[in-house]
C-alpha cells in the first residue's frame, strides 16, 4: 500500500499524519514502513496509558544504534546527513521515540519471573556452538574432503584452499558462535550433541554442501544478553496482545484533498 494513498494513520489515541509518514520516509524508508508505524503508534498508545516516558539514557541508545548502522560517527556528520534530508536532530529523537519507550515499557511489564520460567521452557534456544565451516558446491568434493580430514588432514588449511564460503574461508573457515537457528534442524542435532573437536558433515542446504568443525560448545546460560533477548521477546508478546485491542486506522484520501 503506498503512501500518497494515505492521509494518516490512527491507533488508540496516537495518530500520525501524511506528512509525518513522509519525514520518516525523507530520512530512511524502513522507518516509513506501515508495519512499523502501525507499531509505533501502539507503543506511543500504551506507554501514554501507563503514564511511561522514555528514558534519556534509552534515547540515546536508539540514537547511537542508528547512526552505528550508518557509518554516522560523528555529530557534524549526523546533521550534515540528516540536512541532506531535510530533517532535523530533534525530528530524528522523536521518530526513535518508540524504541526507548519500548525499552521502559519492558522493565515495567516483564517480570524476573516471567524471563526465569521462559529460560527453562527455551533454554535450547540460547544454546551456542563455536564451529568452523568449509563450503563447497559439489557433494562429491564434500565427501572427498571429509576423507582427507578422517586422515588427519587440517580442517582449517582445506577450508581456507577449498572452501567457497568467501566470509570464512580467509580465515581457515571460522564462522564463530551460532544457535540452533543458524543450522539445518539434522546438523542442529549433531552439532549440539558433539564433543569440541568433531568434524561433522556434509550437510546439504541450498546448493552448498557443508562440513562443520566443533571448537566448542556454550550450553545455554541465563546472562544479561539472554535476559534482554528474552525480556524483549516478552514484550512484544505482550504489544501484539494490546495491539488487538486497538482500533488500528488507515485514512485514505489524496495528495489533493483540502
């Protein structure tokens, strides 16, 4: 649905006009995206019926998060960038609003609780595995390679001769932490179910074939990034259960309606 078809949009007792539709399109066009307006909206409309504001600090993390995934590193070339689309520091705060409220609206409704009972029903989840990967397009290669590395060959000199993983092979095929998630659900299983050390493989996904070395497993631990991950994901449980109870509007009409 486009935007010039839209007057505004309207949830609970936030509305956001056309033009403020457009300001955040100017600036970025995934902050325009109706989805994300439609959520903001609600956020705006809950925090304002708690009586939650948003936090200084909070603020300032949406802001620096957004200007990191920018390359904005400085204040002269956030102003100058934010100039360029003819939007100001202050609109930019006020479009990242959400987020921070977001942030508040956590720390009030997700119980230590709830996050505790949520780790024991999920700890799979958060299971991580260090492993190095060696790609390659052809299941007889994989096979081959699988043989030289049951001989005693280096995982890590092939992966960097033989593997078609560009963002891995440089550096001998180390792909770092991944979850459950990040794997087919049958090298899940083996994975999570290895020793350190095991070569494991191939696996077929998309049209690569691939082998896995296990550097070491972290089972699940309920940290500080658990804990956020996990509260974050309660919190918007809970947004799509007040969001049903809004009337959410869309107000159509044209560019040239008085």
């Amino acid at each position: 649905m486009s935007l010039h078809k839209i007057i505004s949009l309207s949830a609970g007792s936030r509305a956001m006009t056309l033009g403020e539709l457009l300001g955040r399109l100017r600036i970025d066009a995934p902050l325009a995206d109706l989805e994300r307006c439609r959520s903001d909206l609600a956020v705006e409309s809950w925090a304002e019926s708690l009586g939650i504001e948003a936090d200084n600090a909070a603020l300032q993390q949406a802001v620096n998060r957004f200007r990191k995934e920018r390359g904005l590193f400085t204040a002269a070339k956030t102003s100058e960038w934010l100039a360029e689309r003819g939007a100001s520091f202050e609109r930019l705060v006020s479009i990242l609003r959400p987020e921070a409220l977001k942030q508040a609206l956590a720390e009030r409704l997700v119980s230590d609780e709830e996050i505790e009972r949520h780790f024991r029903e999920f700890a799979r989840m958060y299971d991580k595995a260090e492993l190095s990967v060696l790609s390659t397009g052809l299941f007889g290669i994989a096979q081959e390679l699988r043989f030289r590395l049951q001989e005693g060959e280096s995982f890590h000199l092939l992966a960097r001769e033989y593997s078609s993983d560009e963002a891995t092979a440089r550096a001998g095929g180390y792909a770092g932490l991944v979850g459950r998630e990040d794997l087919t659900p049958e090298a899940a299983a083996d994975v999570f179910g290895a020793e350190a050390g095991s070569v494991l493989g191939p696996y077929g996904k998309k049209n690569e074939y691939l082998l896995y070395l296990v550097e070491k497993l972290y089972p699940a631990e309920l940290n500080e990034a658990v804990e956020a991950d996990i509260r974050s994901r309660l919190l918007q449980d809970k947004l799509n259960h007040y969001r049903r109870t809004l009337d959410v509007r869309e107000h159509f009409g044209s560019l040239g309606e008085g």
